[in-house]
C-alpha cells in the first residue's frame, strides 16, 4: 500500500492534487496513486481481480523486465517481508510497473467495465477535441489509439469518430505516453459497442476554389503534363559552367561553342 500523506517522496505536490482532505490519511493502492499522478489521467483504474487473473496476462512476461516484481508492486504484494527489494532494484522495477500497468490497461479498456470507465472520459473530453475544422465546430471529442500492440514503436495518438482521421494529440503529456498503451483495437471496437456516439455524417471535404471557381480535377495533371514536356524540349548542353574561358573567348572573339 502507499501512503497519501505528506511525506510522499516525488517531483510535486501537484502530482496528488486529486488526493486531499481525509483521503490523505489513509492507505491507498498503488493503482490508485499511479493514475493519480500528473499527466496519468488518461488511464483508467484496472480492477485488481482482472489483474489476479493470470489468463488477462498472458505473453506479458516476455515484453517487460522484472516482471514477477512489476506485477507484486502493482497488487501492492511488495510491502510483505519476503517481496522487499533492494534500494538498487527499486527504481528499474517501477519503470517495470508502469511499462506492465500499460500493456495491462491496454487489454482492460477492450472489457466492458474497461469501455464504460473510458467513455466517461470521453464524455468529458478528456482526450481533447478534433483538429479538424468541421469537427471542432461541432465539438468533436477523440479518442486515444495506438499505431502498433508493441512497446517502443509510436507514441500514443488520437482517433476522431466523425472525420475517421489520426491526429497527434494536442496534449504533450498524451503524446509522451506509449501507444501500446491503448493499442490499436480499442478505439475502432469502443464506437461499434458504442454506436450512438458515432456522428451520423462525415465532414464535407474542402472544395478548393479561385476567384469563386472551383478547380477543375483536370488542371493539375495537365499542368503536370506540360512541365514534362519542357523538360523534354531542353537542349543537352555539355554541362559547362557559365564563366568559362571557352565560353569568355566565345563571346568575346565571335568563336562558336561547340556543343556536344
């Protein structure tokens, strides 16, 4: 257990802001005091029973160090006697614990009880709005996704419902976290359970237009076409910087330069 007092050694008060009052007297669970920290209010609380159950585990082992010890800090198992750690380990291991609590997190959100605790952030934009103009207009919340299940490999992004677009998020200390973290699946599956939250239309693309008029699909590739063929119409020079003396005595004395 952690004590909320005080006495606590970490960056800043702030970090506990959430933790006041008569909470401060008393014990809570590692759990609680991680998603209490500044800048971890994007995770929600796993119940420790989903935990306990070694199948919700599965392949974990591999992925992070020190994980027998990770685990015991997370269910709180390293104050007995026997799981004390040496003052050496103790800060490799909660790297561990926060690395293990992620991937955990990541397959949590994708329960039911796991969906309902992140819609209620959802809800409360917690994860912040849209980028997109058509989308901001309408107050368009997004939602957490990760580019890859592995650690490591991308940073945590944001998926918007309405125009169906990864963005980066606008929040730094979103973007810190790592994507595994939510995974690739959770987002898409949250709005099939969830489907009223989908809105109903997607944003009209912007119809780019000069003086009024729009632009004809046609214009750009015939532009294209056009440079192509200049390129093509270019004499082949032999490459002679301009400033030469061949080039000097051909302007100077009327002589020709010979072209290749």
């Amino acid at each position: 257990m952690f004590k909320a007092t005080g006495e606590m050694t970490t960056d800043s008060d702030e970090d506990y802001s959430e933790i006041s009052g008569s909470d401060r007297d008393e014990e809570i669970t590692w759990i609680e005091w991680f998603c209490h920290l500044k800048g971890n209010e994007f995770f929600v609380e796993v119940d420790e029973d989903y935990i306990q159950d070694d199948f919700n585990l599965t392949g974990l082992s591999a992925q992070v160090p020190c994980y027998e010890d990770a685990l015991n800090m997370i269910l709180d198992f390293d104050d007995q006697d026997d799981h004390r750690l040496q003052d050496d380990q103790q800060p490799l291991v909660e790297t561990a614990a926060q690395m293990l609590y992620g991937l955990i997190h990541a397959r949590f959100i994708l329960t039911s009880r796991g969906m309902a605790a992140m819609l209620d952030k959802y809800n409360c934009y917690v994860y912040g709005k849209c980028p997109l103009t058509q989308c901001e207009a309408i107050n368009q919340a997004v939602l957490p996704i990760g580019m890859s299940d592995l650690l490591r490999q991308s940073a945590a992004k944001v998926y918007c419902p309405h125009c169906r677009e990864i963005y980066f998020p606008k929040s730094s200390k979103l973007e810190c976290l790592d994507g595994a973290y939510f995974g690739t699946t959770f987002a898409h599956l949250f709005f099939l359970t969830y489907q009223q939250q989908v809105p109903p239309t997607m944003p009209v693309p912007h119809c780019p237009r000069i003086y009024g008029f729009k632009i004809h699909k046609s214009v750009k590739e015939n532009l294209r076409k056009q440079c192509e063929r200049a390129q093509k119409q270019l004499p082949m020079f032999s490459g002679k910087p301009a400033g030469t003396e061949e080039s000097r005595r051909g302007s100077a004395g009327r002589e020709e330069i010979v072209v290749d």
